[in-house]
C-alpha cells in the first residue's frame, strides 16, 4: 500500500481527487475494518504512511473511502455534507492579492480566532467528502493564502510572541509561550489538518508554502508543560494545547518538520495521560478533564496511539469515562453529571465525539455520547470546534455490546473512586433509582479549580436531583455546600499565598448482603463513613517561606492524612520534598503550611443508602467543636424549580413547582422528597435565599435548607425519604383520601418522634435505628429489619 502511494506521488505533480479515491480502495483491508477495535473497545488504527503520504495525522490515505461512507450516514454529516459549504471568508483568502506587501496581505485578512480557522477545515471536508476537484482548486488556493498571512504574521504581528527564557521556572526552557491564542494566531489544527487532507490536490508550490508556514508556526513554541518535571502533570493546561500535534505532524518527515518539538510535546501529553487522569477513573480536576484537557488533547492522543503509543488502551481513559457514567443522575435525560470541587462533566461537542471515534467499541463512551446528545442529537451544538466533530463524527448505539440500559454496563450499584474519596450508590438501575453521591476530596493538595467541600453529598430519585452541589463557579465556599456549620464557621481555604482547603477521609465504606435476596431486592443497603475534621481543623497554603504568624509545616505523612496509594507524579512530602529552584510538582511546586482554622473535636459524616420498595437515605452527622455551647446549622442546597413546604416542627418536604395539578391538588405520580430531622429534640428548619457569588456585578443566587441546633454537640439525623403521590385529585374517594394523607401518599411513620433511636415503618416494613456513642465521637449504627440486624 505505502509503496503504491508513493508510486502514484512521484509519477505525478499534483493527484487527482480520483486518485485518491483510488488509494482509498488499494487499502481494502483496513477499509473492510475501519471501525474494527481491539479487546479493549479500542479503536484498531490504521498505518502511519511513509513520509511524504496524505493524510497522515488523525487517518492514512486507505481511511478516506471508508470514513466518507460512515460520516454521511451520522447525525452530524447527514446535515453538514447535505448541502455544500460555503464561506466569504474561504472565498476572500482565494481571491486574495498575494502581490501586496506582507503587512497589508496580513490587514487584508485580520481574522484571528478558533470561529475563522474552523472555516479552513470546513470547507476542506467538503471538497474532499464530495470528491470535488474544482472546488478543490479553490479551497488549495485558499488554504495557500492562508498560509502566506501566518508567514506574514510571523513577521509583523504584535502577538505572535516573543522568545522567553526559563519557561516555568526550568533553566534553559526557551522559547515562546504558547497558549491558545498562540495556535489559533497561526491557525491551529484546522490549518493544518487542512493542508494535510488537501496535500493531493495542491501544487508543489503551494504545498511548499504551507510547509513554510507550518513550520514557522511551530518554532520555538512551548506550552505549559513541555520540559517541565513529570510531577506537574496533573493540569488539564498540557491536554489544553493538544491541537499543537497536528500542527507538528501534518508535515512529518518533511522540510521544516522538527522531530525534537514533536518529542518534547508528546512527552507532555505522555506525562499528562499518565498523571493527571486517575487509573481507577476520574482525575485530580474532575470534569475540567474532559471539559478542557480532552478537547484538543484527544487530537495529540489519536496521532500518538497511530504511531504506536496507545494511552486509550490503558485503565485511565476508560475508567474516566466509567466514572462519567457513574456521575450522571439516574433519569435526568440531560448528560449533566452531579457538580464536583473541580467542575462537573459538561464539555464541548468534539471531547465526546472524539473518544466515541476513538473508542468506538467501549460502552461506557457510547453511554455517556447518548446521554450528552439525547435521543434525536440535538443537545449540545455550540460551534467551537465543531468541526473537529464533523470529521470524526460519530452516532451512539444500542447493541448488544453498546447497551443503552445502564443496568447493562456491567457497573456495580456502589463504586468508589479511592484517589478522591468519592463514593456512589443507588437503589437499583432504573430510571427512579435513589442515588447518594458523597465526596472527601482525598487528593486535595494538587493544584486546580476546587471548591471548598469536603464531605459534601448529592442525593437524587424518582429522576431528578433533590440535594445539589452546584457548578464550580457557584459554588466556592464552604456554605455553599451540604456541610454543617458551627457558629456560621465551616471549612475554608487560606487567604495568603495559594490556598487549598486540607482533604477529609473516606475511611469506612460496604455494601450490606448485596448478594443475598432479602424481602425482595438485592442488598438492604451501602454506606460510606467519612471523617471531615482535618478539614475544619486545618487552613493549607504552599509557599516557600513562611507565609505569616501562626503557620507551621505541613509534616504528617501521606498515610496520617489518609492517602495510602502511591502512583506517578505523587511527591514524598508535602512540605519540604519539593525543589525551590525548579518546582517539580503543581503550577508554582509544593511546599505546604498550615494553621488552624476551625478547630473540632470530631467530624463525623455517614451516609446510608437503604433498597428496597421505598428506598430512602440518611445523613447522619456526629459534630463537636469543643464542651461549648455552640450553633450548629445544618445545609443542604437545593434546586430552584422545588419548593419548600414545613410539615411538622421537624418535617419538611421540597415539592416541584411546575407539578401538574387539579383543584390545587397534585396529580398522581407527582414526585416529592420528605425530608425528616430525628434527634433529641426540633432543630429550627428554614428555606434561605442568598448570593452564592457575583459576577460582572450579577448576583448569582442560591438556595439551601437550614437546620439549626444549638447545644455541645451538632448531631443530626437526617432522613430523605422521596415518594410519589398516590392519591387522585379530584373525587369523592379521593376527597376523602387527601383528609387522611394530605400530602397525597401513605408517608413513613417515625417513632419515638424526638429521639437518637428510632424506627421507620413504611408499606409493613420497619426499620430500627439505634445509635452507640463511642469514645471518638461517632456514633454507631444499627439497622433491625425483621429478626435481623447489621452494625455500621
């Protein structure tokens, strides 16, 4: 095959676009196979051709047929290829006069961004879909001009960069510092995927031209994280310039290639694969992963994986996706995951797009694809970098090997992601399936985006979230969370230096008889016990000298704070290991103080899923800041389409406001969330409004339930119990129902009513709770359900 391509290249000037076509039939092999996968649901990729051979960044010449007759059949082609592309812009860079001097060729054309170069590889699809030459021309010449005001740029432009000495602190480290508006000034990869896709039909001249500036465009370009030590490479920042690879690659082995740029690069996306994305899924930055990193960076990984270096084929990337999957609200059609410290999942088009292309076997992709595009595809069609998503575009699937059930995936009810103390369980697979989300943010002395949340939970059911944690931006301190508050003090992050709010620990978590069929569901229920004191107790900051009074080293070991693994990119010590001189680990290095901050007795959080016909949850907190008395407040966030309805002096129930009613009366099957305070005694329960954050002088406003207890110690027993209306509204009968439940249903009974132990009793079934205080302040639990009895 490579040897008849590079026969047809020497024997003629310029090919045809039939003659690409022709090459795209001699592969009949890969053709047959194009979407064949490995073991792993993998895609099997196709040979990198011999130097001189197109395309050869993201496919090989033998891909095109194949690629044409799989894209016009998806979502995305069926609307693109239907009708042709047409740009002003693509026709002005053709008819540009290239006879003007190079600073009014580079006015000519002023068009600087990712929206502009996007039309280069536009308009390079269609030509190349539909096999039309003449068009072709005018595309080439086009692309041609385009690189003609890169070369011009790089002459005269004021932001095309300066050489800078020492990049990230790192002696000898030189060069311009690239971000993204360095690669979208000299086109990015739509420039050059371009030339690379179009490098048959051009003349010898204007691929000389193109190289030329692909070329200049690349030199002395260093982004974040190129030559920089293994251990920071834990930011989304390294995937962030992905799209650097094509612009290397495209003229691979060719004049002005520079294979040590492409070493130096591709070593910062092997230390970012390796680093930053967790092998038992999820990542130190949670959804900023695939919201950023794996935008552009899936382009540097699908060029890696072509030749021979496959970061698909690992744990990372596909546990990722399966903690994406475990992170959506069971029901929510919405492809939004519950809010993290760092960010939810909520990416452009072309991060799922590009991984369903890559992975078009792997079912926890194909889930997530459906879940972010809907049934009919019509979420999620921003035009930023779609048309990285037209080239590789893809539809999810139902089959066998793809479910579409979640129930299928072959994922457990309870998972528990041990990097970030993350703990996730449900009732059961189904649409109505209670879902409990609790997080310790284990790995919090990282650099990223984070709130301040430890110990922070999500409850949802019957399809909808009724506890939230809002998104990252919302939602940065502590009362914007589900955490209890001592006299309005909670956890925080230092003001001085480069702040983090110290970790809490996941240390207790099971499942109870998940395997033994007991009054008919699998499992009584799962559990997680956290520890949030060092939380409350400490403030972090990393400086390298003493940031103020009061600080002191942070010197307790990994296994003192609860971080028992190792892995790559982890250092020795917080304080102390890091080297001053070139920091080997975070953005700035790692050299950690702390002070206190609020300091607790104990801190105790757990959280219980109960299964079964009417599931419910608890939250259960044992508080106690010192033999003070104190105001403990108890939050929890709530949506802003629920309203809040007192029932009793401890009862409270979050009611949808756009439910469907009759004569005032909610409709059967309505979806309600009792949520009932046990204790020794009444908590003071109120609905509060409030500014979470401000932004270009807007308000952002939250809202969340409080419970207040005043006394030594801030214990709280909270059940979340949702239901669905039983009762009809309209009717005798049902008259006379609503008298008797007034809220629609049966609802549980509870007794004694102000008591730390207590029963359920619902549908026949009673659950007893009893509580056991123990020296270290938590309490613990057991559950007595028809003669049997398990310990928490």
């Amino acid at each position: 095959m490579v040897g008849s391509a590079l026969l047809i290249r020497k024997n003629s000037a310029q090919l045809t676009l039939l003659s690409l076509f022709i090459l795209g039939v001699l592969g009949t092999a890969q053709a047959d196979n194009y979407n064949a996968t490995d073991e792993n649901g993998v895609r099997i990729f196709s040979e990198v051709p011999a130097p001189g051979v197109h395309p050869r960044v993201i496919m090989s010449p033998q891909d095109l047929q194949p690629w044409r007759e799989e894209v016009g059949a998806t979502y995305r082609g069926k609307t693109f290829f239907a009708k042709r592309f047409t740009s002003p812009r693509i026709d002005a860079l053709e008819q540009l006069d290239i006879s003007l001097p190079e600073e009014e060729l580079m006015e000519a054309y002023p068009h600087i961004g990712p929206g502009t170069n996007h039309e280069l590889l536009y308009a390079t699809l269609d030509v190349i879909y539909h096999q039309d030459e003449e068009r072709a021309k005018a595309v080439c010449k086009a692309v041609t001009n385009f690189a003609r005001v890169v070369i011009a740029r790089s002459k005269h432009h004021p932001q095309w960069g300066k050489i800078t000495e020492h990049i990230g602190g790192i002696e000898g480290n030189s060069g311009i510092r690239t971000g993204l508006g360095e690669l979208w000034l000299r086109g990015g990869a739509d420039f050059a995927l371009a030339y690379d896709y179009l490098y048959n039909v051009m003349t010898p001249e204007q691929r000389g031209i193109c190289r030329e500036a692909l070329s200049i465009a690349t030199k002395d370009l260093v982004c974040w994280g190129m030559n920089f030590p293994r251990g920071r490479g834990i930011s989304n920042w390294y995937g962030y310039h992905g799209e650097l690879a094509p612009m290397i690659l495209a003229i691979e082995g060719e004049e002005g290639y520079r294979p040590d740029q492409w070493e130096k690069f591709s070593q910062m996306i092997r230390d970012w694969a390796e680093v930053h994305i967790y092998e038992s899924g999820g990542s130190n930055e949670d959804g900023y992963t695939i919201n950023t990193s794996m935008r552009e960076g899936q382009f540097a990984l699908i060029a890696m994986a072509r030749r021979g270096e496959n970061h698909y084929a690992r744990p990372n990337i596909k546990n990722y996706f399966k903690w994406i999957a475990l992170s959506l609200v069971p029901g929510e059609d919405t492809g939004e995951t519950v809010g993290y410290s760092s960010n939810r999942v909520a990416p452009y088009e072309s991060a799922p797009v590009l991984a369903r292309w890559a992975m078009p076997g792997d079912p926890y992709v194909n889930y997530y694809f459906r879940q972010y595009k809907g049934a009919d595809y019509s979420r999620q069609n921003r035009w930023q970098y779609a048309p990285w998503s037209t080239m590789l575009g893809m539809n999810w699937e139902d089959t066998e090997t793809l479910p579409l059930d979640m129930g299928e995936l072959d994922l457990p009810l309870t998972a528990v992601f041990p990097y970030q103390g993350l703990f996730i369980t449900r009732s059961n697979w189904s649409d109505e399936a209670s879902y409990l989300n609790m997080l310790a943010r284990q790995d919090a002395w990282y650099d990223r985006h984070e709130n301040v949340d430890r110990g922070r939970f999500v409850f949802a059911a019957l399809g909808r979230r009724w506890a939230i944690d809002r998104p990252w931006a919302l939602a940065t301190q502590s009362k914007d969370h589900s955490l209890v508050h001592i006299d309005g003090i909670g956890q925080a992050e230092a003001k001085v230096g480069r702040g983090k709010a110290p970790n809490a620990q996941l240390i207790e978590h099971a499942d109870v008889d998940l395997e033994v069929q007991i009054d008919g569901d699998y499992g009584i229920m799962s559990y997680a016990v956290m520890d949030l004191s060092n939380a409350y107790n400490w403030l972090w900051t990393h400086s390298w000298d003493k940031p103020g009074e009061g600080w002191e080293p942070e010197t307790r070991t990994f296994e003192e704070i609860g971080w028992i693994w190792e892995r790559e990119g982890q250092p020795e010590a917080l304080h102390g290991s890091d080297n001053k001189t070139v920091p080997e680990y975070n953005f700035e290095g790692l050299n950690l103080w702390r002070k206190p901050n609020n300091p607790v007795e104990f801190c105790w959080r757990t959280g219980i899923l109960v299964r079964g016909e009417n599931p419910y949850a608890m939250i259960i907190d044992d508080v106690k800041k010192d033999d003070e008395a104190r105001t403990y407040d108890w939050y929890m966030p709530i949506p802003d389409d629920v309203d809040f309805v007192p029932i009793s002096k401890n009862q409270v129930m979050l009611v949808e406001k756009d439910e469907e009613r009759t004569y005032g009366r909610a409709h059967v099957g309505s979806r309600r969330l009792l949520i009932t305070f046990m204790g020794s005694d009444n908590p003071e329960i109120k609905m509060e409004e409030y500014a979470s954050s401000i932004s270009r002088g807007k308000a952002h406003l939250a809202r969340r339930i409080v419970a207040t207890r005043k006394g030594e110690e801030g214990n709280f027993r909270v059940v979340l119990y949702p239901f669905r209306t039983t009762i009809a509204p309209v009717g005798k009968t049902a008259n006379e129902g609503w008298k008797k439940h007034p809220q629609g249903a049966e609802l549980p009974q509870f007794s004694p009513a102000n008591s730390n132990n207590f029963f359920i009793k619902t549908n026949g079934r009673k659950d007893a709770w009893t509580f056991t205080p123990k020296p270290d302040g938590r309490n613990r639990i057991r559950l007595q359900r028809g003669g049997k009895h398990w310990e928490i």
